[in-house]
C-alpha cells in the first residue's frame, strides 16, 4: 500500500508551500463534500435497513407525495436550505434531521482526515504509507456509528452487521496495518485488536449480568455488548474501558436532560415514563467518536488530574462523591422509570435490543 502513495507524496514534497497549502485546502474540501454525499446515503440506510428495503432501489422520494427527487434537488444539506426544508412539490415539511446527520457526516470526515493527513505531518516526512488505508477505515467505521445511533434512537436496535461484521473487518484490519494499534508486526497487533474484543465483550457483559442480578433489569442490553466488542477490537483494551466509562457519564447527562425536559413540559411524561427509557447506544456511539478524535488528550487529562488528586485528596473526594451519587441516582431512576414503562406495556411492542439485522 505504501508504495502505491510514495511518488504522490514525493511529488507534494517538492511543491512550493503556497502551492502546497492550496492543495490542502482544496483536498478538504473535497473531504467535506464528500462527507455530506455519504452522510445523505446515511439517511436513507437509517430509514430503510430496520425495514428490511432496499438501499439502491428505488431512488429517493418524497414521504408525502412519492415523487421521486431529481439529482439536482438532492444536494445534501443545500437543497434543504434553499427549499427551505419543504418537498419542492407538494411543500409538505421535511424534518431538519436529514441535513443535520448530512452535516455531521461531513464533520466527522473532515476530523479523520485531518487526524491523519494534516499538512505538517505531509511535509513533516512523518506520513506512513498505511495511512489513506487508516483513513478509509475510520470513515467506515464513523459512518456506522451515525448509522447505529440514529438506528437505536428510531428503533431501540443495534445492527448486528455493524457490531459483528464489524469485529470481523476490525480484525482483518489490525493484521493489515498494525499502525492502527501502534505495533511493529501483524501478529502483536492482530493480538491487541483479539484483547481489545474480549475486553470490550466482558465489561459489557459484566454490566449486562450485574444489571441484571440487581436491578432485574436489563439496563444494559446485548446489543451494547456486541457494539462494546467492535469498539475494542478497534481500540484495543484500553479504549473499549474507557469508552464505556464516558458512555456512562454521557448517559448520566442525557438522563438529567430528559428528566429536566419532562420536569419543564409536565405532560404524561411521568405517568408512562417513556422519556426516561433512553436507548444507551447514542452515548456509546458518542464515547467511542470522542475517544477516536481526543482521546490521547483525555488520557493526559485525566493523568495530570491523577497526579493533582493525591495532593488534593479531600478536594478530589469531595468532588467525586456527589458525583458518584448522582450516577447512582439516576442509575435507579431510569430502572425505575424503565419497569413502571415495562409494567404499562409500553415497552412491550418495542423490539429486542439485540437486533436480527
Ligand atoms: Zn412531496
């Protein structure tokens, strides 16, 4: 693969910087169109896999009338903008949602390439050549966190193809290019992807069984697990415990946030207890983009905050303490919240966690 790179970059090493940092900017935003165009496929895999349609066929069209959109009514997020969110046809209203994920796609293409391909480590001779296979894969798998979240927030499913295939394609991956865990050769980083798995797979898995035991209730579903497992074979051990430490913390504010929001509205939110059942996969998914884009950064933060903790005790407990309190807190709430929902067969009709797609 290196080789394949090699005279390109040669060839960009010699350029003038100003031609240099041209190139660059136009390559970004060539990543971000790009981002967007993927971003709009996004949509319409949300909608149609949990339905089991085609992604191909047919083209898009519009929900209210079933006039099929023209290409040039089809341009993410500008399209939407300039029709201003209404069918060109019919003006029935188009949710804000379909360039909102359009955009976020394209963001998050931007933050990978930028990881990788930044114009200093170009010039910097510190460009490996395995790097356009790193980017490729982390666009695919950004792709399929969007995908999986926007999917368990519709539908309470987390898609098997995702999580297992996912592993499987992880796996393969990590023998390819050992740069994804910094190792020298195929077989230690084949090795920490395989740990990464386990790890990832038990922690769940211990959660999913204590919740269980405890609460007896699956706070914590299966599907979790599996998706657990794909993001350690990705990040090996370490980032599958410390993604799903800041998937619970993330899932502490989205808590605090719907009962705020239902506390504000006062509806029937509190009889049927549906806004409290939060899917937990839009904190996973969160916890995993954020320890792919900073999670070195949060690992010397919260060493330096180590360090600062034993010369701080008190300060540090005192602050960890209502901390704890709160997770627990809201931990036994949305159980709660989840069984009285249970009890009102509202979540009855709601498909496994774990889904079959
Ligand atoms: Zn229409």
């Amino acid at each position: 693969m290196s080789e394949w790179f090699a005279p390109l970059i040669d060839w960009y090493r010699l350029l003038p910087e100003a031609d240099a940092i041209s190139l660059v900017r136009l390559a970004l935003v060539f990543v971000l169109c790009l981002g967007a165009i993927i971003g709009s496929f996004l949509n319409v895999c949300i909608y149609r896999i949990p339905l089991g349609q085609s992604v191909s066929r047919p083209r898009s069209h519009c929900f209210s009338c079933g006039k099929t959109i023209p290409w040039y009514l089809n341009i993410p997020v500008l399209s939407w903008l300039i029709l201003r969110g209404r069918c060109a046809n019919c003006k029935a209203p188009i949710s804000v949602r379909y360039p909102v994920i359009e955009a976020v796609t394209a963001l998050l293409f931007l933050l990978v390439f930028q990881m990788w391909a930044n114009p200093h480590a170009l010039l910097l001779n510190a460009i490996p050549g395995q790097v356009p296979a790193l980017i490729l894969f982390y666009w695919i798998f950004v792709a399929s966190v969007v995908v999986d979240v926007m999917i368990d927030i519709d539908h309470r499913i987390l898609l098997d193809r995702i999580s297992l295939g996912g592993t499987l394609i992880a796996l393969a991956v990590s023998a390819a290019f050992p740069i994804l865990h910094h190792a020298p050769s195929w077989w230690p980083a084949l090795l920490a992807s395989l740990g990464g798995a386990a790890a990832g797979f038990g922690a769940g898995f211990a959660i999913a069984w204590l919740g269980e035991r405890i609460f007896l209730q699956d706070a914590f579903g299966f599907g979790d697990v599996k998706w657990l497992m794909l993001f350690g074979a990705i990040f090996g051990w370490r980032g599958a415990l410390f993604i799903l430490m800041f998937a619970a913390f993330i899932g502490l504010a989205m808590g605090l946030v719907a009962i705020a929001v239902a506390k504000f509205r006062r509806t029937a939110a509190d009889d049927d207890g549906a806004p409290f059942a939060i899917p937990f996969g839009p904190a996973l998914g969160a916890a995993a983009l954020l320890w792919l884009f900073w999670g070195n950064l949060l690992v010397d933060g919260l060493f330096a905050a180590h360090a600062w903790a034993f010369t701080h005790r008190t300060a540090f407990l005192g602050a960890l303490f209502p901390l704890l309190l709160l997770s627990c807190g809201w931990l036994i709430y949305r159980i709660r919240a989840i069984r009285r929902a249970a009890q009102d067969e509202d979540l009855e009709e709601l498909p496994e966690e774990s889904g079959k797609e």
